[in-house]
C-alpha cells in the first residue's frame, strides 16, 4: 500500500499462470479459489504443495463461481496484487550483474495482450534480462497476459516506462545497442545483421511497426525475408524469431531441453 492508496487485486487465471506465480514469489498471493470435483492432475498437486508451503488458503468452490470471476481459468483462480514492475536502474544492475551479455527486449506500444504475452514467453524462455514498454498506447501486464505468457512473465523483469525514447537512450548510455525489427529500406536481413554484444532487441506495434521517433533511436535495423503471398508475420512470431536468432549467435543452450510445452 502507497499512502492510504488502497492497491488493487487482481484474479489470476489458468494453470500454468498461478503454478509460476507461486513459484516466482514476487507478488503477494492472497488466496488460491479451486473448483470443486476438479480432476488431480500432476500440475495442480504442485500448485497445492506450493500454497501449503507458502500458508496461502485454499478455498474448493463451485465452478460458477470461478466462470463469474473470469473465463478460461481451467478451474484455478487466485486473487493477488497486480503485477510488480521493476526499476530501470535496478533492473540493469540486475542484468550488468550476468555473465552474459545483456540481452533486452523493448516493446514499442505493442496493443494486443496475446501477442504481448506470447513474447514475454519467448523472452523469458531464452532468459532476456530486462523488457521495457510505455506506460501509454500498450497492454501491460494483466492477468490475461500472465496467461498468454504460460506465466512466463512472472520471472521477467518487466519495466514500464512514461518514455521509452529516454529509456532506451539510457540503455545506449550504459552501452547497450539498440535494434529495432522493422520492414525498412535501410534494414539488414536478421541472419546477416551483427547481433553480439549488449542489445536491446525493440519490436513494434502490430499494424504500423516502431514509431518513428523510436526508430531514430535504434542504432540498427533489421528485418526478416519474406518468400510466401503473406507480408508480414505478427508480432509476436517475428520478435520471437529475432531472439532466438540473437540467442544462436551467443551459442545458446538450454538447460532444460525437455520443456517445450
């Protein structure tokens, strides 16, 4: 609480969406809401395990009553604080903090949470340190998006910003580049691109791109080839394409080459 400013609580739905929140322990978890005659499976036994371990209460409530809260909550809903931001300087010192490279991914008024949180997925997945998004014209981090992400997000650090100009000029200060994926006449196609060292990998909205002021920021561009009738990949394909591609040159390896669910 800020103040005598009351936070509001969220509802967060979905499986894999609570399962990671209680794992990351980030947010204060109020209470698990479970319906009731739900099957046992594997994954709702660790969640179980989880709460107990953390003293969160369990409730076993009528399905109606979760189908009230929200849908698509595969019989789990719980009630937390809404999602915690990070710091930019404390999220860089984080990730200066690495023995790799700093890798980030800034998000240039990305609208569609599906899309939003299919990224953080991804990003989380190749262990990008930090990810930036204006505070305006931008999906933030709802429970919708935790969702998307598979709960992904709950392990990122995740930076809203009032102007993601400024904010990315800071990263170029602390000796970041800066490469925007964006269809342009001046871009380099993604495999030819230099992509080592400290990047912040910025993708754009889904229908006009990175803006243009925040493309004069970039240090780079870059764009991936086209062979078939379609444009364009959607945000989310495209960004996830470019960071892996980003991951390769730094001879990335998994550490856990069974999870790909």
């Amino acid at each position: 609480m800020r103040g005598r400013e009351k936070i509001q609580r969220e509802f967060l739905y979905g499986r894999h969406a609570v399962y990671e929140a209680l794992r990351a322990r980030r947010r204060r978890i109020y209470r698990l809401l479970i319906a009731e005659g739900l099957q046992p499976r594997p994954i709702l036994e660790e969640i179980q395990a989880l709460a107990i371990r953390q003293g969160i209460p369990i409730q076993s409530v009528p399905r109606a009553r979760l189908d009230a809260i929200t849908k698509g909550h595969q019989g789990i809903v719980a009630e937390t604080d809404p999602y915690p931001y990070a710091d930019l300087e404390e999220a860089w010192a984080q990730s200066a903090g690495r023995s790799d490279p700093p890798l980030w991914l800034a998000l240039d008024c990305l609208q569609d949470p599906q899309n939003f949180g299919t990224l953080l997925r991804a990003a989380e997945a190749i262990g990008v340190h930090g990810v930036l998004f204006p505070e305006h014209r931008s999906a933030r981090v709802t429970p919708a998006v935790v969702n998307a992400s598979a709960g992904a997000v709950e392990h990122l650090l995740v930076v809203q910003v009032t102007n993601l100009v400024r904010a990315l000029e800071q990263l170029k200060a602390w000796g970041m580049w800066i490469v925007g994926l964006q269809q342009d006449p001046r871009a380099i196609r993604y495999d030819q691109a230099d992509l080592s060292g400290p990047i912040a990998l910025v993708v754009g909205n889904e229908e006009s791109g990175i803006r243009p002021l925040v493309r004069r920021t970039c240090d780079s561009l870059i764009y991936l080839p086209m062979r078939g009738r379609v444009a364009s990949l959607n945000a989310a394909t495209a960004g996830a394409i470019a960071l892996y591609e980003i991951a390769r040159r730094r001879n990335f390896e998994s550490s856990n080459p069974s999870s790909s669910e």
